[in-house]
C-alpha cells in the first residue's frame, strides 16, 4: 500500500488516463478536508479525519475499477472476499499520515508551484497540443470520476509525499555486491547431459494377481466413485420452437433476400494490375508502346519492378478506393491492357489479369432458410407472452408435465452427471445451455419448482426428479479400468526405480553415455538459464538442474509420464556488465525496493505514533457488513 503511494506521486498520470486509480492514489486528498459530502468521521490519523463521505467517494471508484478488471459487477460479499475496504480505507489512512508528518516538518508547496505542475503536465492536453487547454482538462476528470478540487488535492499531497520520500531516502543506492549478486543468479547457465526413460524402456508387465490389485484398488477406490446423477425433465420455448413458417409469404422472404443478398452472392472480382507515371505524357508514351508490341510484362520490367510489385489483389469493384480506376479496370478485357487513367496518385497504365464472375447461392435456393429465420423473428414475442403464460401456470399448481401437455412441447428426461455425462460416462448430446441447466439442476433439490433458465432467445424449465448419491463401486464394476491403471501405476514405479538407480550409478562413476546405451536411448544436451523453457527437461527437470553445483545429478518426473536422468555438465556464471543494460534495471529495482522499505516502515511508525481511530460500526454500514 505504502509503495502505491510512493507510485502515485511517481506515475500519477498513467493512472489517471487508465482511469483505474490504485488503491491509496483514489482517497488521497478527497472528501471532508474539501468540503465533504458527509461531516461524519469514520477514521482519524493524529488530527487528520476522514470522512464517511471521503470513503463512499473512493471505495465506489475502487469498486467500479475493480469491476472492470473482473468484467463483472463487484457485490458487498464479493468486496470483501478481496479485502476492498480494508484496502481503500488504508490508502485513505495512509494519505492522512503523509499529511500529518508534512505540517510536523514544515513540508509543503505554494498554489504557483503546484498550478505550474499541473499545466506543464503534456498528458492533461489534447494530443498535439502544444499548451495546457482547460475543457480537455475538466474532460479528463469527469471522465475519471473526479472533480477539479479532488484532483488538485490529490496532487499536493503527492508532491508532499514526493518531497518526505526524497528528504527520507533519497540517494539510496542498492549495495553493488547485491545487485551482482541478483544478476548472477539471473542469467547463470547451465550445460545440461540427460537421458530420457519412457514405458517402452520397462519390462513387459502382466497382469496383477487377485490380491495385489484388490489391496491396491482399496487406496485407489476415491479415484473409480461413481459421480451423483441425477435425473432432470426439462422443456424449452424459443423462437425456432414456435416458428411457423407456413406463414412467411414468398413475397416477404423474396424481399429479405434482396436485403440481405450481399450475404448469399459473391460479387465480381478482379485481379488488377497497375502502373503509375509521374506525368500524363509518360503514361501516354507507355501505352503507345504497348500499341508498338511492347508487352506489359516488358513494361512492368522495365521500371524495375515484379508482377506482384504492381499487384492490386482481388478486388470486388465496391472496395476500390478510386473510382477512376474501377470504372476503367470492371470494363477492361481480360489481360488487355487500358490506360492513361488519372488516378490520385497520376497518370496510370491497367491489366486485369484475373475475372470471377459474381456468384452465390439464388433465392430458391435459399428461400426455405429465409423463411425459417423470418418466421423464428416472428415469434420472439411469442415466446415472451408464452413465458409470462407458462409462469403462470406453474404459480397456479401445475406441474412441468401438465404445461408441457397444455402448451404442446416436449417434455424430455435425462439423467446426468454433473459433468453432462450419461451413466455410461458418455456426453449428452445437443443438451440446451448445458452449463446453465446443469448448474442450476445440481443447485436443486429433488422435486422443487426452480425458475427459468435464459436459454439463447428462449427459456428453459426444468424439474429433478430423482437424485442418486455417488457411491464407492466394487472392483469387479471397474476391473478393466482399475487393472489399466494399475499396469501405469506399476510402469510409473518401475520406471521411478530405474532412474534412481542411474543415478546411483553416475554418482559411483559410471559415464551417462554408458547409462543411454544400455538402455537403447540417446544422450541430449541443453544449455539452460532459470528462466529457460525446455521441451526435453520439463519443469521439474530445469528445477533439478539448478539445485546443485556442477556434477550435480538428479532423477525426476520428465513430460508425458517419462523420467529424467541428467547431470550438469558445466555452470557459466557471467561477469556482470557494470553501468550498462540489465544490470542498471536491477540496480534500479533495488534501489526502489529499498527505499520503499524504509519509506513503509518510517511511515507506519508515524502513524502509530501519532494514534488512529476508526468507527467500525460506520465502517460496516457503508460496505454492508454486520461484523469486522
């Protein structure tokens, strides 16, 4: 929190165009000590307050940024789960510390000062501008949720945070020891030599005996349960479902395609081909000497171009730019060439190379498609008032299958998991809003009315029935399964204990190159950072190989339900480049880390010194909340 503040007075002007102001930055300077729309206190640091109505301002702003970033509204409950209020009313709190040790050591600037600052900013005037512009700047707040006060607030107390964070730790440069140390350890390299295990390198395994796989089964049983299902009748009314097309007259579908025709055909198209001149006479002369016999070819040759430097592409005449052009190339024979054309770029010479003819599907063969859609539009009213009908009867007593019969739909069962899988652990095919129906079936209780599902333009009702818990199943209902798994279990294992033993073998002594030959693979090599992404190690593998000096050898877990057995072959530690490329950005880094502890631990002491107040009953009210 102390480190935004310290952001803030750094980069306020990012946050402010993003609009997403961080979390201490929204509260700086806003509510009573500007005129609150509130007079209540809800917290105090020293005699600093801080008004109920300075925290609504900046808790709703936080609110609706963080309901951005999440692309949804932001509940009290969900609020709280992320700790906003806590949060909020710390940077608020914060701000109130800054300002209180600021009177205690004299800090401050004058109103000239801070309204220079504010007007030389480049990123409070329009783009280009070469001056501050007042309207753009009033804009930008409005924009941003703030009014000019709170705005001019926020930024004095930045400039009074600024000069306590310079005054406290200005200077302060992370030890060169530290950075080269973080630098090592950054690009260090590794040259790596591993050997890749796979199933094929294990013995053939049999099938287990009765008693082994029954003992196994026993601690493996969790992973074999037979999910709950559940059986679920449900019906659907949408607009496809009350369609009638019988009463989508010919007439209408044929004026709906001619709406819509650009969807169905094609336009022509033309490959074109285009040479300008700087001059009308140029272009004159070049087409005489097409006249002459000279090709265009020779012509596009001669200006030291290729076929596809004079290219076009395929155009339909409504996306040509020029007029001229088009007029001249959608008249043009095919690969005879026309010109002079006046273009807005000059005089041009013209080819089409390339003609497709217009094409598309005709009315009669989309007549019964048009119909469908029209009719489906027709009857989007339909089933609203066919919704409000159905609700009606379900309120008056009616069950899911006497409205079905009423209102003529098909009443459908399944019985699923919670997944859409069927008991034999197959999809269900073509099920509507299936992440929506199966939410909700599963959030239901046995033979409970629920309300309608939202399906696409329709609605959806649906019923459970019967519920079947899961269940533990024998082991003669998964045998297959459980001796498959089984088998894998047991190569995993092997495979684990081959490895081992490899490694065993390299710490006695014994090459890697004899270690891949008596198990029929190949010796690869990589050269790997901390940072490095290699196929072949994996995760774990890039893991081990960094967990040890050079020599170091490990066995682990590699892709695909491999193993891994390497060794580190060489480690590079490079001399760090003083003064110049990552090694300033680490020092950078530092240094502000550094400083911001100080800054953090300096500033928390001052605010316990000077003693705090919060009213949490306030605090409650305002973020719905009947507890701390």
């Amino acid at each position: 929190m102390l480190d935004t503040l310290r952001r803030g007075a750094n980069t306020y002007v990012a946050k402010l165009l993003l609009g997403l102001l961080t979390l201490s930055f929204v509260g700086w300077g806003v509510g009573s000590r500007l005129g609150s729309i509130h007079s209540d206190t809800l917290a105090t640091v020293g005699g600093t307050k801080i008004s109920l109505g300075e925290f609504q301002m900046a808790y709703q702003r936080q609110s609706q940024a963080f309901a951005r970033q999440l692309g949804q509204p932001v509940t009290p409950d969900l609020a709280r789960a992320f700790g906003l209020p806590q949060q909020v009313l710390g940077g608020l709190m914060a701000s109130a510390t800054v300002e209180e040790i600021a009177s205690e050591l004299g800090l401050g600037i004058s109103d000239a000062r801070l309204a220079k600052m504010i007007s030389d900013d480049p990123a409070l005037r329009p783009p280009g501008a070469g001056e501050f512009d007042r309207t753009y700047f009033t804009r930008l707040l409005q924009q941003n949720g703030l009014s000019e006060a709170m705005y001019i607030r926020q930024r004095k107390s930045q400039a009074l945070e600024l000069q306590l964070a310079d005054g406290l730790t200005g200077g302060t440069v992370a030890p060169k020891a530290m950075v080269s140390a973080v630098y090592r350890y950054r690009n260090e390299s590794r040259s790596i030599e591993y050997l890749t295990l796979a199933r094929a390198q294990v013995d053939p395994i049999g099938a287990p005996a009765e008693d082994v796989l029954a003992k196994w089964y026993e601690g493996k049983k969790a992973a074999f349960k037979a999910p709950e299902f559940r059986s679920v009748a449900y019906f659907e009314v949408t607009p496809a479902g009350l369609a009638d097309v019988s009463g989508v007259s010919d007439d209408e579908a044929r004026r709906e395609y001619d709406r819509t025709k650009s969807q169905f055909v094609q336009p022509e198209q033309r490959r074109i081909q285009q040479l300008l001149y700087p001059s009308a006479d140029e272009a004159a002369a070049a087409a005489a000497k097409l006249k002459a016999g000279t090709t265009f070819d020779q012509m596009i040759a001669a200006q030291g171009q290729k076929p596809e430097d004079v290219d076009l592409g395929l155009l339909a005449r409504a996306k040509m730019l020029d007029p001229k052009v088009a007029d001249a190339a959608f008249t043009a024979t095919l690969n005879a060439p026309v010109g002079p054309v006046t273009t807005a770029f000059g005089a041009a010479l013209l080819r089409v190379t390339e003609i497709q003819p217009e094409h598309g599907k005709t009315f009669e063969e989309m007549a019964a498609t048009i119909k469908k859609s029209i009719a489906e539009k027709h009857a989007e009213k339909a089933v609203q008032e066919t919704r409000n009908e159905i609700e009606d009867a379900l309120a008056g007593g009616a069950t899911l299958k006497e409205v079905a019969s009423r209102f003529k739909l098909t009443l459908k069962t399944i019985e699923t998991d919670a997944s859409g899988n069927d008991p034999a652990g197959e999809a269900i095919a073509d099920l509507p809003s299936e992440d929506k129906l199966l939410k909700a079936a599963f959030a239901s209780d046995e033979g409970a009315q629920n309300d309608a599902v939202a399906d696409g333009r329709g609605f959806l009702w649906f019923e459970v029935e019967k519920v079947s818990p899961g269940r533990d199943r024998a082991l003669d209902e998964v045998k297959d399964k459980a001796v498959a798994a089984w088998t894998d279990d047991e190569a995993q294992a092997r495979l684990k204990a081959k490895a081992e033993a490899m490694v065993t073998a390299l710490k006695a002594g014994q090459s890697i190159a004899d270690l891949a030959k008596s198990a029929s693979v190949e010796v690869e090599t990589a050269e790997v950072t901390r940072q490095s992404n290699d196929a072949g190690l994996g995760a774990a593998g890039l893991k081990a190989a960094f967990a040890g000096p050079q020599g170091q050898t490990a066995a682990v877990e590699g892709p695909d339900g491999t193993r891994v057995v390497l060794r580190v072959d060489k480690v590079v530690n490079p001399p760090m480049p003083e003064g110049a490329g990552e090694s300033v950005d680490i020092s950078a880094q530092m240094s502000d880390a550094m400083r911001k502890g100080m800054l953090d631990q300096f500033v928390a002491a001052a605010e316990e010194k000077y003693g705090t107040t919060i009213n949490q009953t306030m605090l409650n009210s305002v973020v719905g909340s009947s507890s701390n």
